[in-house]
C-alpha cells in the first residue's frame, strides 16, 4: 500500500509539517458598496439597537476589512448622548440612583480632559442621525450644557443629517445649536409634555435655527408648546425655503400662505384650529399644489371645507382628525369637494371624531373579542334583512326560543342606538358616491358618530371602483347604530372585487345563516387577518353557521373585533352581542385547524396516488 492509501485510511497518524494556511476572504467582501449595505441591514433589520449594536461591534473585529464600515454603521444612529461618554475615562462620570427616576441618571464627577475631548470629538465624527435624549440611559443637565461648549471652533458633530430632540427639560434647549449645521436636513423637535412653559431665550433659539441650519428638508416642531407664540413659529417656517415635509401645531395665516407656495412641499401635518384665520384671504387658489400627503387636526368640518377648497394640485392621501362631530351635511359636502380636485389620484382617506382611546385587555384567546356590561339604550327602528341563501325570509315578528344554556336569546329586532345623533340622519350611498371616482383608492377609514346603512348592491356599487382597495373601515368606534343591510353576498362580491383587501371593519347582517351550506362559497381571501365587525348583530343559532362562512372565505383569520369601543360598550345588549361573537371566534379557531389539516392530507393523499401511478405506468 502506497503512503497516499494509507493516509486515506490512518489520517491521524499523517502528520503534515507545511505552515497553517490562512482563510482567504472573497473578493465580493473588496467592494465597499456591499459592505454598506450588509451593515445598513444589520442596523435596520434588527428589532433592538443594542443587538444590532453588537452585531456590528462583531463585524467591526472581524477583519480590517469590515472595520471601517461596521465602525461607521455602528456610530452613525446614537440614542442618547450615554454612548459618547462610556469609552472617557472611568473617573469621569458616574451614575446616581433617584427613588424618583426609573433609571439611573449618569452624571459628571469633573470638567472633561483636552485628551477626553478629543476622543468625544473622534466619536462624534461619525455620528449622523442622533436622538438627544435615551430614557433608559437617561443624562443629567450638567452633562448637556458641559456639550454645549467644546473647547474648539469647529461643529462638535460635523457630519450631522438629523435630529431627534426629545428632551422635556428646557434648560438644555440650548444644546440644540451645538448640534446644528448646515449638514442637517431632518429636523425634529417632540415635547410630549402640553404643561411645559417655554420662555423667551427658547424661542429664541426655534427662529434662529433656519439660519444654523438652512438646508433642512424635514422639520417636526412641537405641536402645542408654541401654539401661543405665533410669530416663533411663523418666522421659523417661512425662513426655511426647501421644506419637503413639516409636521408642527397651528400655523399662522402668514407662514401658511408662505408654506403652500412652496413648489418642493410633499407632506403637511397641522392643526387648523385657528378658526379666526380667513383661509379665503390667506390661501391663493390651487395652494398647495405639490403636497402630496394632508394630514389636518380641524376644529370642525367648517374650517376644513374653506381649506380643501382652496387645494390644488393631486394629493395621494388624505388624513383628516376633527374635534367635533361633523354634520351629515358637512361630509357629503368634502366628498364632494375631494372629488372635484384637479386629480382623481386620491388612495388614502380618513376622516374620524376625535375620541379617546378604547381600552383594550388580554385577549382570552387568539381570535379574541371583548365583552363590557352596559346599561340599557334606547331601541331604533328595524330594518328587514334581505331573504337568505336558503330562501327563508324572517318576519319582524319572530322570537327564538331559550337558548340551551337558559339565557334568552334576543329578538332580531332589537337594534340599540344609543348616542345616535339628535338628527338621527344616516349616512346611505348617495353619501359615500362622491368618492367612487377616486379609482385608485386603496385605503378608506371613516369614524364618524353618525349611523350608517349600506346593502349588498350599495356596497358592490362602491367597491366596484376601487379594484385596488386593501383596507376598508366604516364606523369603528361608534358602530353603524342601526341594522346592516350588508348579508354574506354582498361579502363574496367586495372580495371579488377587492383581491388585495387586507383589513376590513363593517356590519354585518347575520339574519340569513340558518345552516351550514353544504357546498363551498368558492372564493377566499388568504391576506385577511384581521377581521372588524363593528356593532353587528348575531343570534345564538346563527353562530356556527357564520363561523363555517367566515373560516372558509378567510382561511388565515387570527383576530375578530366587534363590540370593543367603549362607545359600543354601552350599547343595549352589548355584552350578550359580544360573547356571541367569542363563541364565534373560538369556532372559527377549531374549524381553522380543521381545514389545515385536511388541506395536508388532501395533498399528502394526491402525493400517493400521484406516485402510485407513475408505478403502475412502468
């Protein structure tokens, strides 16, 4: 046997005395571009900044290399000023517990070193987006205004693009100008706290800053904090001349003729509350004509119907926040006014009452519903369902019997229309039909408190102009008040027209599901995940049927919503409408696993047959 067989067979015993050869790294990892853009993912893909932080510190001691470029993508996003301070020496700072703060604070022991300067400046450098202020490695006040004054003449964060200002204290404010220049672009300043009073040095400082910093694209000023300080505001706003986007509170009648003349303006977010501004002298006709995206806080629709008067131009999305419930009226008259733009472009709307949030519980289970008590309402008017799919039709008159677990099963004509309007107008097609020439329409979401009734063929004839629709929302936190018209058929029909629907909250009429059909719909929506069903009502027999119907038509449903606003909670029968819907969620889960089980063994089933032919042909 020759020496090579036998070092196949006995390797250990080869013992070779040649030098360990070093692992050569592909020439793809040379090319700077693709490093970039594998550090950019591992610092955007990753969930939490301290993982994505070690990943890159990982790939920095990889290889020189990837030194540089993970170094830089590690530097480049800072939350808090905390990381600048931690490679200083040891002496320097030091934390201090505060029964008070949730977190330790990190304070200074003494001045920082010309040495440790230079290597906060060093790490500085490489800092492009910074948010100020990091609640868990909160900093105390003198470390800010220690900042505030390096010892050099040059920008202490010299490759600055944006800013994050999230600090509540109005002491530091002043650290805002050592961190501008002419290299910032994105602008944001977010007080949360309504109650802070801002003095005179700080608006101050908000006017001078278009002038440190003139070349910012994106700004976000505090939305009630200058609300009484007009000028502040107005000067910032109309000094700045490239603004792409702008996100602040209310905005005086002179920076708001400034700004909607503005040929780069892509996104608006204000609140127009000031109802003494005459928007018909303030606003050119066609302002705003390059603005892309409206996001508007109106104090009521009188005052936005003036402006979106004076609108040019295609905005592709319309997001309107107002503080009282608009009258019937009012709406017909903005969908109409939407519908007469220059553009028919429009794919986003959404007009809701301002109300507080709902409260939300641990779900019981993963297709969750909530129940609240609630006291009695007053009664509305019936509205008869349309005949069911087996040709029974219900008679107003109909009472079913004691539901086998003793408690009575409530009558179809029961409607609760507690906090309907004192009009008691209700919103029918004729007022959803001005927005049907927006072709384009992908996303609809009205909460109104007004009641709403739409049929099968009201609800095919909207959703037949908008094949690209995916997320529908009609009434979800006061409920449509009175008896949907919309039944299982007018469902099949807005999936058919709508393939993308992603999100869906409506009424629906549950009065035809007497039995489980024994063929299949024929149609589903795998996407639906959420399903919304407002204030719909349901009977105690129907909820097997319309468990089969939904968890065939939507084989991928986790979540159902329906009765969950506090408005709704008070609604007469609420809580019985509620755990209605629970049993039907919890069907909807077992026939789920069903069907998914039965789709592996109808595939695992043809697998066979499949094979046990190909056997059979040989």
């Amino acid at each position: 046997m020759d020496s090579e067989g036998a070092a196949s067979i006995f390797p250990s015993q080869c013992v070779s005395h040649s030098p360990p050869q070093r692992t050569r790294m592909h020439r793809l990892f040379l090319i700077q571009e693709l490093l970039y853009i594998i550090c950019e993912h591992v610092r955007n893909d990753n969930t939490s900044s301290i993982a994505a932080g070690r990943t890159l510190a990982s790939l920095a001691r990889t290889s020189k290399v990837f030194h540089h470029v993970a170094t830089r993508a590690l530097w480049s996003r800072l939350d808090g000023l905390t990381p600048l301070l931690r490679p200083l020496a040891s002496d320097l700072t030091f934390t201090a517990e505060n029964a008070a703060r949730p977190h330790p604070v990190l304070m200074l022991r003494r001045p920082l070193k010309m040495a440790e300067w230079e290597i906060l400046r060093s790490l500085a450098r490489r800092v492009e987006h910074l948010c100020v202020h990091d609640p868990a490695r909160p900093v105390d006040v003198s470390i800010v205004l220690s900042l505030c004054h390096p010892p050099t003449n040059s920008p202490l964060f010299p490759n600055l693009k944006s800013i994050l200002w999230n600090d509540e204290r109005a002491e530091t404010f002043s650290f805002i100008r050592t961190l501008s220049g002419p290299t910032v672009t994105s602008l944001a300043i977010i007080i949360t706290n309504d109650s802070r009073k801002w003095h005179i040095p700080e608006y101050g400082i908000l006017a001078s800053l278009p002038y440190v910093c003139p070349n910012v694209t994106e700004v976000t000023l505090p939305t009630d904090a200058f609300c009484n300080d007009f000028p502040s505001l107005s000067e910032a706003l109309c000094a700045w001349n490239n603004l792409k986007g702008i996100k602040c509170g209310a905005i005086e009648g002179t920076a708001l003729a400034h700004i909607a003349k503005q040929p780069a303006l892509r996104k608006l977010s204000f609140n127009l509350k000031n109802v003494g501004i005459r928007l018909d002298s303030s606003l050119p006709s066609g302002a705003f004509s390059c603005v892309r995206d409206f996001n508007i806080h109106a104090a009521n629709m009188t005052v936005l119907d003036a402006f979106i008067s004076k609108l040019g131009g295609s905005p592709a999305s319309m997001h309107v926040l107002v503080d009282t419930n608009p009258p019937p009226t009012s709406i017909t008259s903005l969908f109409t006014t939407l519908g007469r733009l220059a553009s028919t472009h429009l794919q986003d709307l959404s007009l809701r009452l301002m109300t507080p949030p709902s409260p939300r519980f641990l779900p019981v289970h993963p297709l969750h519903l909530l129940a609240h008590p609630q006291p009695p309402a007053i009664v509305g008017s019936y509205i008869a369902p349309p005949s069911n799919m087996m040709g029974y039709p219900f008679s107003v008159g109909y009472q079913p019997p004691v539901a086998l677990n003793g408690s009575y099963v409530l009558s179809s004509v029961s409607v609760s229309t507690s906090g309907l309007p004192p009009t008691g107008h209700t919103l029918t097609l004729g007022d959803f039909i001005p927005l049907t020439c927006f072709e384009s329409m992908g996303r609809i979401d009205i909460s109104i408190n007004h009641s709403i009734h739409l049929d099968d063929d009201d609800l095919r004839t909207l959703v037949s102009a908008w094949p690209r629709l995916y997320s529908f929302s009609l009434n979800d936190t006061a409920g449509w008040l009175v008896k949907s018209g919309i039944t299982q058929i007018g469902l099949i029909a807005m999936l058919d027209y709508c393939p993308d629907l992603q999100k869906l909250c409506i009424a629906l009429n549950t009065d035809a599901f007497i039995e489980v059909p024994s063929d299949r719909e024929g149609i589903e929506n795998t996407a639906m995940r959420t399903l919304g069903l407002a204030d719909s009502l349901i009977e105690a027999r129907a909820t097997v049927a319309v468990a089969a119907f939904l968890s065939d038509i939507f084989p991928n449903l986790t979540t159902i919503v329906a009765w969950d606003s506090v408005v709704m909670s008070r609604r007469l029968n609420a809580g019985i409408y509620a755990e209605r819907w629970m049993h039907v969620s919890e069907q909807v889960h077992g026939m789920n696993k069903v069907r998914a089980q039965e789709r592996k063994w109808w595939l695992s089933d043809n697998d066979g047959e499949s094979e046990a032919c190909a056997i059979s042909q040989v």
